[in-house]
C-alpha cells in the first residue's frame, strides 16, 4: 500500500508559476514510476508527465514540454512538478499516481493521490 497527498495547488495568473508536491509514504516510494494527472472540468483525466523509479529518463505530454518539469527525491519519499508559464488551459486538479509499469495511461496506475486544484486566471 502506498498513500499519497498532493500539495501546491491554487490561484495563480497566466504566465505564472506553480510546484506542485506529491508525499508518498507506505511501501517503496523507489519502487515505483511517478506520474501526475489531470483533469479538468468536463474532460477526460489525461496524462501530463512521468519519472522513472530512478529519476531519468522522463516524459511529457506536447502541451507542457518546455514549462513542466517532473522531478523526485526517493530518500525524501518525494516527487515535484514544477510548472511554468502556465496558461488558463493548464486549470484542472492535478493527481499524482505510481505505478510498477512505465506508462502514461491511467489504467495502469496502482496508487493515487485525490488530487490538487491549480487554477490559472488569464
């Protein structure tokens, strides 16, 4: 069983800057693959960036390569996303999920977090 709390979300303006946190605790944090989720009013939960267990390589969805940034620090029990010049289109609650398999797809992810709300106003 691993249990994570997502941190960092809220009301910023575009152009503006967020860190998201995920806390996992329970079994080995380094164990797992790291990936954040989101989901905005109305649409589907989509994938938006994954770490491997070691840290590298890591992968984005199109339409924040070059803003969002994913990092972690297993001794921490810690993953980060780090987003920059957000965009209204980036409102949505973000998850943050782990998971055995290096996936993007949801279906795929053995825990969750219930998630963080990032608002960007234009």
């Amino acid at each position: 069983q691993v249990s994570l709390v997502e941190s960092g979300g809220g009301l910023v303006q575009a152009g503006g800057s967020l860190r998201l946190s995920c806390a996992a605790s329970g079994r080995s944090f380094s164990s797992f693959a790291m990936v954040w989720f989101r989901q905005a009013p109305g649409k589907e939960r989509e994938f938006v960036a994954a770490i491997t267990s070691s840290g590298s390589p890591t992968t984005y969805t199109t339409s924040v390569k070059g803003r969002f940034t994913i990092s972690r620090d297993n001794a921490k029990n810690t993953a980060w996303l780090q987003m920059n010049s957000l965009k209204p289109e980036d409102t949505a609650v973000y998850y943050c999920a782990v998971s055995i398999l290096w996936s993007r797809s949801a279906s795929a992810m053995n825990y969750w977090g219930k998630g963080t709300l990032v608002t960007v106003s234009s």
